[in-house]
C-alpha cells in the first residue's frame, strides 16, 4: 500500500562506553550510542541508515541517507533520504536535507537547507533552419 522503504536494518553498533578518534566510514546501518570525534560518513552507493542516539556526541560531519538523530551532533549534517530529529537532538551546524522530520525539543544552531533532486534539463531543438 505504502511504497517508503523501511528495509534498512542497523549492521554495527558503536556502544555507549565506546570513543572513537578518526573518521568512520560504513556501510548499510550504523547506531551510535558513544562518542566520535571525527566525520561519520556513509558508502554513497548504497542506501544508507544512521542512528544517533540520546547518550551519543558526534563532533564532526554527518553524511548518511537516512540519519536519525537524538543525541548531539558538533559539525554539518548531510541527509540524502530523510533527516529525523527526535525530541533531544542537538545539532550545532548547518543541515542540508532532501526530506525533514523535526519534533518538538529538536534544537538546531544552523542553517537548514533544503536539497531538491537534481532535475533534468530539457533543451528543445529548433527545426527552423
């Protein structure tokens, strides 16, 4: 009935007790529950899901398809599907975002931009010579 994908599924997990120095880079489903100080970055050739949870604290940038997000975020954020903000996210940073869903208590210190699929330009050819 409903045609929105929910096929992704979480394949690693950074755990609450965990701290991490140095960019991250993952496939498929990424939770974190600890800290990060480094940019988390998805393969841009699959579809991709992260999730920020509340204990968590991420200083660096964001770039994942689907990010969901109620922990703390110190650095940009690059959304390509869906950006979720749950009710204590905390993101210090500018978002850009194809799809957003903010509730009430998400805080934002940013610039959020809203980033459009890229349409095809259509050039008719004159038939007048």
């Amino acid at each position: 009935m409903f045609s929105r994908k929910v096929k992704n599924t979480i394949d690693s997990l950074i755990g609450v007790s965990s701290s991490i120095e140095g960019n991250l880079h993952f496939k498929g489903g990424l939770r974190i529950d600890g800290h990060v100080k480094g940019n988390v970055i998805a393969d841009v050739d699959q579809s991709s899901m992260l999730v920020i949870s509340e204990q968590a604290k991420i200083d660096g940038e964001v770039r994942a398809g689907h990010v969901v997000v109620n922990g703390e975020i110190n650095g940009p954020v690059f959304s390509t599907e869906l950006l979720e903000l749950q009710p204590k996210a905390r993101i210090s940073g500018d978002v850009h975002y194809k799809a957003l869903e903010m509730m009430n208590g998400a805080l934002v210190s940013g610039k959020l931009t809203h980033e459009q699929a890229a349409e095809p330009v259509l050039k008719l050819a004159s038939s007048h010579s």
